[in-house]
C-alpha cells in the first residue's frame, strides 16, 4: 500500500486506536436499536433492546467504579501491556454485564420496556410469532 505509512505507529497505539472504535461500535450499535424502536417494532424486539440497554448501563456503572479504584493505585511506569489488559477487562465486563442481566435483571430493562411500550404503543408478538423466532 503505497501512500500509507505505518511505522510511525507502535503496537500500543494500534491497540489503543482498536480498544476505542471498538467501544464506539458497540455504543453506536446499541443506540441504533433504540432509535430504530418505533410503533412498528415488535414486542421481542422492544425487550431485547431494553436489556441491551441495561446491560450497558451496568457496564457503565461498573467502569465508573473501576475508575475510582484506579486512582488509588500507584502509577505504572509499564504502559504496554496495561493496554491489552484494558482491553481484555472491557471485554470481560460487557460478558458479565450481559449476563448478569440475563440472568438476574435489576429491573431498569423491565421498566424501561414498560414505559416505551406505552408510550409508542407496540403490539403484543403473537404466539406463533414468538414460536418462530425461537427456532431461528
């Protein structure tokens, strides 16, 4: 590739650059889903995008308590690996987030699919609807 020249660019850069477009499409691709809920979404889909939005809202709380914990610690002269570490840790944290609100929700999904339910009026999915999409 003549024109483009990468060796100005060490490994951690790259990653750093990796960490954060990655953290912006998962944001981007959440807040998608919620802005494309409308009176024509179904009743699954409606769900589906309240626990994505639980989810990271829980991850959020949790990198908010991380940060606070952080500053207590002594600085690292070592930036290298701290990079790969926050990214393992970032990905280990939306897994959890996701499955702690699969598992056991704290209810934010709950009412914020109740309250968008009644405010754009989306129809209940029908049986054979709901059939249908868990054999896909």
């Amino acid at each position: 590739m003549a024109g483009f020249d990468i060796s100005g660019i060490n490994a951690t850069g790259i990653t750093e650059y990796a960490m954060r477009e990655s953290k912006n499409a998962s944001t981007e691709a959440l807040k998608n889903k919620l802005e494309q809920t409308n009176e024509k979404s179904s009743d699954d889909e409606l769900w589906a995008a309240c626990k994505g939005f639980e989810s990271y809202f829980l991850e959020q709380i949790f990198k908010e308590m991380q940060k606070s914990v952080d500053a207590l610690k002594p600085e690292k002269s070592d930036n290298s690996t701290s990079t790969l570490v926050d990214f393992f840790k970032d990905q280990t944290l939306q897994d959890v987030c996701a499955t702690s609100v699969d598992k056991q929700s704290n209810g934010f999904a709950q009412m914020l699919y109740e309250n968008l339910k009644r405010n754009y009026d989306i129809p209940e999915a029908t049986t054979e609807n709901k059939t249908e999409g868990s054999n896909s």
